[in-house]
C-alpha cells in the first residue's frame, strides 16, 4: 500500500520557518528548509532538533531562495544530511548569497555576544558558520522549469514558475497515483517585473501558503501612491526611507522608480540610493537572470546607471547626514536590523519625513509596531519617538492575497481532494480555510507543527 503521510516541521501556524515532509514507501522528501524568524519564540526553535531522524531525509527541494524557505540547510547538512537539494538556476545564486550573509551574521553575533557576556551560553555558538554553509553548496542541483525529474522509480517532480521572485517556483510531486502540489510562495498577479504565477491542472492534495489569506491588498495605483507620498516629501524638504528586502522587493522597487523618473512624475535629479550590499549583489544576479523577469538586461543595466548603490557601511553616515532630500531604499525589510536603522535613527523622529512600508511585516518586528501605530520605536538600545509620516503600501507585496489566492485554486480542472493551509498567521490561515470551504467546497485542514496527515 503506498501511503503518504505530510508532515510540517516547520512554517505552519506561521509565516516562517517552512519545512515540509512528505514520506512515501520510497522517499522521505523536505520541501523547504527554512529559518525561523521574527519574535525570540520562534527563533529559538532554530536551535531545537527536528522531530525526524535526519537520516530518513532522502531529498530537499527548494521552492525559492527566501531565508524562511532556505536558511536551515547548511544546519541540516552540518548535522548529517547527504542528499541532493534541487532547485532552479536563479534559486541557487540568491540562496548562496543569503545563506553566506546569514552565516555571517551569525558569526558576528556570537563573537559579541561572548566579548559582551551577554549570552547564557559559554562560549556563544553560531547555528552554523561560513565554512559549514560553503560545504553545503556542494549539494545543490539545479533543475529546468516545467521540467520533470525522476526521483526514484514512482516519484517524479516538477517546478513551475509561481511569481514572488526569480526562480520561485510551486514544486508538483507524482508519487505512485497521486498527485502532490507545494505552493511555495505565491506571487502577484500583476508584478512590476516578474510574469504572472503559473498554475497545475491538477493535484490530489495541495499544500498552500495563506500569508495573506485574510485580507486583499489596495487596489490603489502604485505608482500614484508613490508620485504622492515621494513628492510631498521633497516638497517638505524631507527624505523617503524604504525598508526593503535584498531579494526581489530592491529590485523591483528601483525598476518603477525609474519608470517614475522617466515620466516625469517625480524629479529627475532626487537621488535614489540603495544602501545594501546584499540588495546591489541580488540586483547583479538579476541581471544575469533578467530572463526570469519581464525586463531585458540592457533595460537592466541602464536603469542600475540611474541610482546609487552604497556596498560599504563606513559611506552610510555620510548619507544620513546629507541634508539633501533623497529616497533611501535599504534592509531589512521587517526593520529587524541592516542599514536602514541607521536611517530610521535620524529620520524617524521629524514629520517632515515619510517611510513606505512596502512589504509584509511579522509579529513583533519593529515594521509591526511602526503599522499598530507605535509612538516610539527601540533601535539598539535607545528610544526614538515616531513622528515621520509611516504609510503602508501594499501593492508592491510580492505575496498572493486573498482574491488572488482563490483565482489560483480556480485553475484546477480537477480540485484537490484535500487543501492543507501553511506559512500562514493563524486569522490568516482561518480565514482563508473558510473561504475555500464556502466559495470552492474543498476540504481544508490547517496544518500544525509536527502534526502528521496521512494520503
């Protein structure tokens, strides 16, 4: 009997964190392999075991290259793991980045926590260092779109293009009779720079992210809302800060910008800078990339001519102190840390500024408390009132919403028997559950962490 049991280890009940297995008689497969991020709660998880024996992980397929989706690999491989780990060209570029950046951090933090003493832990220890994520490296292979690849006898996959950032892909798994379909994250239907997301015909069972599975985003014109809020700024002498994230959002951000410049709507000479050096090497593989996107490469290079990029952080404080009005595009785009703190710690306090918030924003980040409508924020130890103008613009979210969701399922010629809802907050995953259940009449189970759902 050729029984499936789907099991997430990660990434349900939250937006973070996405592990999920499915064990068939021949393969133990992961699909993702991401980091808990966000409040102190989920990021210690990071450092607990996985509730499998990581023996029995025969394969890890990579949905995208998002710290949430990839950043747990080079820990699994550190720990045993010897298998392969698929994924599209682009996905592997993105993800040796972030993956080193991320080693990185780590091993800076640890390294001041123990000249600080500040960790229960002695010595503090890095979840995984520079070298262990290099050697990881030697696992990956990368695999054609809407390309099947045979994974043993009765197990074969697909990846097909799902939006949310080059390479991002929804994974079709066909295991004996059965039919298996991984989301991944889904993208906009309507991208600045990225084709619209593909869909799969059909599927027995679909695991579905549900990030904004309670809410639609603003219908308002982007780059209206962007003319307005950029030239308002200027006009009262102050500077537009954009938390940003490196990979796919910078991107994308400095493309319409361009395009607003070159009709006119803002001011040609306001200086637009990028202050990431993870942001300026993502923007180099999307230009070696630039046809996973809907923008050729020479359009590409003449639209990074127009801004400035700053890799180094000793150039940062010369820029915050410019008293030139100016749109500062920088990380992290949950403001969890990065540059843009910098720039928040001069800026945030004077009404004559304004920051977008252009993405999704985690419980607890300090992106969340700037959207409650907080009236300070803590940034390295100290306080700073908000006053500067905070406007959310959700038309650049590079997740599915609600509606968008739905068209998505509608696709299908043949309905799933079963929807299991992840990587989602739980008012977003209940909403979304209702709305399948009443619009679509599919089942729809939320999945919790290591709870086990047999096919």
């Amino acid at each position: 009997m050729n029984t499936m049991i789907i099991k997430s280890l990660g990434g349900a009940g939250t937006v973070t964190g996405s592990k999920h297995l499915l064990k068939t008689s021949e393969l133990t497969i992961l699909i993702d392999c991401g980091l808990f991020q966000g409040v102190k709660a989920l990021r210690e998880q990071n450092w607990e075991s996985l509730s499998i024996d990581l023996a029995e992980i025969d394969i890890v397929i990579l949905t995208h290259a998002h710290l949430d989706h990839c950043g747990y690999i080079p820990l699994l491989v550190k720990n045993g793991f010897k298998g392969k780990v698929y994924m599209t060209e682009p996905t592997k570029e993105l993800a040796k980045l972030i993956l080193l950046d991320s080693a990185k951090l780590q091993e800076e933090d640890a390294e001041k926590a123990n000249y600080h003493h500040y960790s229960k832990h002695n010595p503090a220890k890095p979840l995984y260092t520079i070298n262990d994520t290099e050697k990881s490296f030697k696992q990956f292979f990368t695999v054609k779109e809407n390309t099947c690849i045979q994974l043993s006898n009765n197990i074969e996959c697909r990846f097909q293009p799902c939006g949310h950032i080059i390479g991002a892909c929804s994974v079709e798994i066909v295991c004996f009779d059965k039919t298996i379909i991984f989301s991944g994250d889904i993208g906009r239907s309507h991208s600045a720079i990225l084709p619209p997301p593909d869909f799969f015909t059909k599927a027995d069972f679909l695991v579905m992210e549900s990030t904004y599975g309670d809410r639609l985003h603003d219908n308002t014109n982007l780059y209206d809302s962007l003319e307005h809020w950029i030239n308002i700024t200027v006009k009262n002498h102050g500077n537009v800060i954009i938390p940003s994230f490196a990979v796919g959002r910078a991107q994308e951000l400095i493309y319409i910008l361009y395009r607003l410049k070159e009709q006119n709507r803002i001011p040609r000479t306001l200086p637009i800078i990028m202050d990431s050096p993870m942001a300026a090497s993502a923007t180099d593989i999307m230009v070696e990339y630039a046809e996973y996107t809907t923008v050729d490469k020479e359009k590409w290079l003449e639209i990074i001519e127009t801004i400035h990029i700053n890799r180094e952080y000793a150039n940062t404080a010369e820029i915050v102190y410019d008293k030139q009005s100016k749109i500062i595009i920088a990380g992290s785009g949950m403001l969890t840390g990065g540059r843009v703190l910098e720039y928040l710690k001069h800026d945030i306090g004077n009404s004559r500024n304004t920051v977008l918030i252009v993405g999704f924003q985690a419980e607890g980040t300090r992106g969340r408390a700037l959207l409650n409508e907080s009236y300070e924020l803590k940034i390295h130890g100290k306080y700073y009132p908000v006053k500067a103008n905070i406007v959310e613009l959700t038309g650049l979210s590079a997740h599915a919403d609600q509606s968008e969701l739905i068209e998505w399922i509608k696709k299908y010629k043949n309905p799933p028997q079963q929807i299991m809802l992840v990587h989602g907050e739980p008012s977003a995953l209940e909403a979304l559950r209702v709305k399948i259940q009443t619009d679509l009449k599919i089942p729809v189970k939320i999945l919790i962490k290591d709870m086990e759902v047999v096919c």
